[in-house]
C-alpha cells in the first residue's frame, strides 16, 4: 500500500509528524507500506535519519510552494 502524507501542514510539524511515522514503524508490520512525504526534502531527510525511521519506507518528493490558511 502507497500513502502520501504532507508532512509541513499541522502543529508542530514536520517533527510531530515523523514522530508518528516512526511510531507507526515501530508498532505495526509494515512490509507492504510504502509513504510518499511531501515537503521540505532537506528538513526530512535530517528528521527520518535523527528518529531513525527506516528511509527505505519513505520517498521525500520536495515541495516549494505553500498554501496559505486563508487561501482557497
């Protein structure tokens, strides 16, 4: 299963976010879960490597656009 994931959106985020992933990782057999992480691609990578979350699960596409709460 592929599941993509914006990972600067919400509070706290893209830590909290990461911190989920890796708990996820931790508590479930994900041998068939493939994430896609969209966002900042140099803040990701740092994030999964210092949580040690296994990168071979995830795909960082980078973003650079950012939509704002008051936009439609």
């Amino acid at each position: 299963m592929n599941i993509g994931i914006d990972m600067m959106g919400g509070d706290f985020a893209p830590v909290e976010a990461v911190k989920g992933i890796r708990q996820y990782f931790l508590e479930q057999n994900a041998d068939d879960l493939s994430l896609v992480l969209f966002g900042d691609e140099i803040q990701l990578t740092a994030l999964l490597t210092e949580y040690d979350v296994p990168q071979a699960k995830c795909q960082v596409v980078p973003t650079t656009q950012v939509i704002d709460m008051n936009e439609h």
